[in-house]
C-alpha cells in the first residue's frame, strides 16, 4: 500500500528502495525510511497521512527497538506529535503509548493463538508482558488468573489503564512492574500452568526463570529468534535449541514460525510441556 500511495511522489529507483510494510496502531502510523529517503521523510509522511484513515499521526522510526524498556526512537513528520493512542484486537481495547513502551500489532495471530490454548482456572505468567496485550487477550473469554510482569513502569501502568477499558474481562489480570526474574523468585515459583516468554532476542537467558515459574506439567511458550536459509526450517531449528537449552525434562507439544525479522532470520515460538 506504501508504495502504490507514493507513485507520482518516488521515482521508480526510489520506490524500490522504500519498506513496503508500515504499523497502524489506532490513528497513529509508524514507518522505517531507507537512509536513502531520509530527504523525502516529510513528503511521505504527509502522504500517508493523506491516504490513510483514521490516521492523525505519522511517525518515523529512526532506532531499532533496544534497551532494558525496549523503546525506540519517533520523530514525527506528519500530523499531530502525539504518541498516545487506542488500539483495538479481538474485541479489546488497549491504552498504547508507541515510544515509551514496546507494541507490536504484528502478533495479533499469535496473540489469539495463545487465548484459545489457555483453559479455565489456569495461571498464566506472562514474564515480558508489556502493555498487557496477550494477557488481556487471554482474560477476555478465560476465566485465568495473568500476572503481567514488565520491567519497564510505563508498561505496567498502561496495562492497568488497559485492563479498567475491558470492563467485562472472564479472567484477573494483575499488573507487577519489575524485574521478571526477581518477580518469579520472590512471588510466583512453580504458580504458572502456563508461562509466556516474550522476550525472543533474550530467551535463553531467563529460561531458568521460566522454568522455576511453572509447574510441574506446566507448558512454556519459548519464544526466539532464529537463523534459517529456508523459513518453513525455522520453526524446526528452534525446538532442536529449546531442548538443548532447558533444564529439565521437556516435551513439545506446539509451535511454529511467527514472522520474519529480517533477512533469513525468523522470529519463532515452541510450545513445551515441562516435567521437573
């Protein structure tokens, strides 16, 4: 769509240069501009802003997401410069703030796809939960208790202002802002019948954590990035690590490849039944 609303603007060399991909997230757009373009961000800003409905905002991504909080850097280049908005999925409704805390409305398939895995009665840990996204997900139509655990306060506050908007919520999502694995060490060992680790670029190092979380024949949704010459190898390559990596006995049970991140370089989740 991108690059169809930028004919007329780019010239066919240009074009071929531009990300055709962008996130709409409520009424803000968020777009990566090669370096190439950087000297046309404002007229494809306004570009957007002009084809795109109900955007208010476009902004431009000029950081990867990085650091502790997981943030990155905006800079407006059209419309208003604000970075708060209401983002809607499955029939919840969700306070985002698109620089000071992570979101992705990439993983929406993946989001209901854990929702339908959760039962009744469950406790879900969701170690990475950011604003709440899968959790609230989840609550919506089970009756689960989720403890949403970020390290970043922004996050954990908009997942509470998230959590009041879903007023008919099944499930009880409780809210911790910290560190996940001083959380799970203080407060919630072997409390999960389902622990998230959303966290795919650091996995391996809080595994131990995910591990202490659940219970014995509790299920860890490993996720991680991977490195494969062919995607459909991706999701295959990924439970071969898993269970080089975890600790005890394993059993797996689901998983798949999520998305692409990149060239070759695959983000992916392993559904693992664990034994201890």
């Amino acid at each position: 769509m991108l690059k169809k609303a930028l004919e007329g603007v780019l010239n066919p060399t240009e074009a071929s240069e531009l990300y055709s991909a962008f996130d709409q997230i409520g009424d803000i757009i968020v777009v990566r501009i090669p370096d190439s373009l950087l000297s046309k961000k404002k007229i494809i800003g306004q570009t957007l802003l002009d084809a795109v409905h109900p955007a208010r905002s476009v902004f431009y991504q000029s950081s990867d997401v990085s650091g502790d909080f997981r943030t990155r850097k905006l800079e407006v280049i059209a419309g208003e410069d604000k970075t708060e908005t209401e983002y809607k999925e499955h029939g919840c409704r969700f306070k985002v703030d698109v620089e000071k805390a992570f979101f992705s409305p990439r993983l929406s398939t993946e989001r209901k796809r854990i929702a339908d895995l959760v039962q009744d009665g469950e406790v879900l840990i969701n170690m990475f939960g950011g604003v709440g996204m899968f959790s609230i997900v989840a609550a919506k139509t089970k009756n689960c208790t989720v403890y949403n655990i970020d390290l970043n306060p922004h996050a954990a506050k908009l997942c509470e202002e998230s959590v009041k908007l879903n007023k008919k919520l099944k499930g009880k999502i409780i809210s911790i802002n910290g560190d996940a694995a001083q959380v799970v060490r203080e407060q919630l060992c072997d409390r999960g019948d389902r622990t998230l680790m959303l966290l795919p670029e650091r996995s391996d190092e809080f595994l131990d954590s995910a591990v202490l979380a659940t219970k014995s024949g509790g299920v860890i949704h490993y996720y991680s990035h991977q490195h494969a010459d062919r995607r459909q190898n991706s999701a295959e390559l990924s439970k071969q690590h898993f269970l080089q990596v975890v600790p005890v006995k394993a059993e797996i049970i689901g998983g798949r490849m999520v998305r692409a991140v990149g060239p070759r370089y695959y983000q992916t989740v392993v559904d693992a039944k664990i034994t201890k």
